[in-house]
C-alpha cells in the first residue's frame, strides 16, 4: 500500500516536472543566451549595423499600453513556419514581400522587446509585421479609436479612452481625428490622440520584421553560384 502511495506520488511529480523542465527550463537557457549578431562586410549593411535592429521612437512606452489595453487577447506578433501555418502565404504578414525580406519570425526578432507580446488568439490580424502593411499614423489612430470607421462589422472594441474629446480654440488642430459621418463630433469639437495613443501607435509603427539576417546574402550567392555550374 505505501509502496503504491509513493509510486503515484512519483509518478505524479514525473508528470509535472517533465513538461517544466522541457518546456520552460531548456528553451529558457536555449534562448536567453542570444545575443546580437554583426553583419560582415558582404551582407552590404552599414558595418556599426547588428541584428536585430535597436527600435526606435517611444515604442517602449507602447509596449505597456499594448500590454494593458488587452491587445494579446486578439492579436499574436508571430510569423509561423510554414509547416506550422500558411502565414507566409497571407499577403503582407511575412513583412516586406516586394524587397523580398518577408520570412518567418526567428527568436531574436523579440530580443529589443522587453515582454515578447507572442498573443495566442488571431481574433484579428497577426500584428508582427503590421509596421510594413500600414505606415500612416492617422489610420491607426482612426482604427484604435473606432476600427468600425474602417471595417463596417469590425468586432474590435473601441479605445475611445486613449482619445480626448475638446473644445476647438480657433482652428482644429494638426492631428486631430478626421471623423465622419456617424462617427463624427458635435460641431465645435475634435478627437485627439492623448499621449498613450501616441505612444501605442509608434509601437505599432515599430512592428516590422525585415531586418536583413547577417549572412543569408552570402548563403544565396554561395547557393546560386553552385548551380551555375
Ligand atoms: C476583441 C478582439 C480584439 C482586441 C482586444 C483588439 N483587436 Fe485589433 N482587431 C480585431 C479584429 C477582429 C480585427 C480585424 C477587423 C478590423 O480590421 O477592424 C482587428 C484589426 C486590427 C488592426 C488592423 C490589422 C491589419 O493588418 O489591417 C490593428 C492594427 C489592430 N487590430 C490593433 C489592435 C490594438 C493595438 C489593440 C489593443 C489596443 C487591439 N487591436 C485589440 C480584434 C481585436
């Protein structure tokens, strides 16, 4: 009877500690360990360049409000391999198909980000490279205000608190939101963006997985050379 109790408790604890272990453990020391890579003269990148790329703008302070405003629960930063998933073949999602950048997402692309945003639900779009597909800052903020302006059933929710609705003093101001139709403010007044949208937006701006990998234009010349012959 013991012996059984502490078989099952062994079992029990085998259970649990080998998918932590296999899990959590190994790819956390597998992938912690990464650092930057230098590009080398032949892949033709400014020479003090590394991969990844340092992100620019105040994209970090978007990270928290991307983090707080439940954005994950709908939208993953994650090109899968192809094995895994036909996100290559969705127009745009792999990044920048016409300089032929597009590709699957590698784990240093995470590495200037301090909370990998990886999302496991695609109520909407994959966002990992929505930086490339979109460039212009008032169709986010339009799209974060009300994303029914764009799309008529568009069932993502409205973060109309990260704008502010005010009075106009004398003329309307720069960034103000173009709203029409139903969507538009009593006569008087505008929409603008409060800092956190600001915020939010160049973090979306930065999502762009394009960067050139150190020696892959070595490895195709190599590969096209070898069947020249
Ligand atoms: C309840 C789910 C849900 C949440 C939460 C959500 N979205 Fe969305 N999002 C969607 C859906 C559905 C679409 C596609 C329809 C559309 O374009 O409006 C979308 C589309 C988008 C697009 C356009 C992507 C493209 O390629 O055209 C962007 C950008 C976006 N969302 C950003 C955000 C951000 C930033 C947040 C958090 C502040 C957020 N979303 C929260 C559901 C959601």
């Amino acid at each position: 009877m013991k012996t059984e109790f502490s078989r099952f408790i062994l079992g029990l604890t085998a259970a649990f500690a080998l998918p932590w272990l296999l899990l959590i453990v190994l790819p956390y020391y597998q992938l912690s360990t990464i650092e930057p890579e230098l590009y080398s003269e032949e892949d033709e990148v400014d020479a003090a360049a590394s991969y990844p790329p340092a992100w620019t703008g105040a994209s970090s302070d978007g990270e928290s409000v991307y983090a707080s405003s439940g954005c994950i629960y709908c939208h993953t930063q994650m090109v899968r391999p192809t094995y895994a998933g036909v996100d290559m073949w969705r127009k745009g999602w792999g990044g920048n198909e016409e300089d032929g950048l597009a590709r699957e997402t590698r784990p240093q692309d995470y590495s200037g980000d301090s909370y990998a945003m990886l999302g496991y639900m695609r109520i909407g779009q994959d966002l990992a490279n929505v930086g490339t597909r979109h460039t212009d800052r008032a169709w986010y903020h339009l799209k974060l205000y009300n994303a029914r302006t764009q799309v008529v059933d568009s069932n993502m929710p409205s973060y109309k608190n990260l704008y502010r609705k005010r009075l106009i003093d004398g003329q309307v101001s720069d960034n103000a939101l173009k709203l029409e139709g139903r969507f538009a403010v009593e006569e008087g007044y505008e929409v603008i963006p409060t800092e956190k949208a600001e915020a939010l937006v160049d973090y979306l701006l930065s999502r762009k997985m394009d960067a050139k990998i150190p020696g892959q234009g070595v490895e195709k010349e190599v590969a096209a050379a070898s069947t020249d012959k």
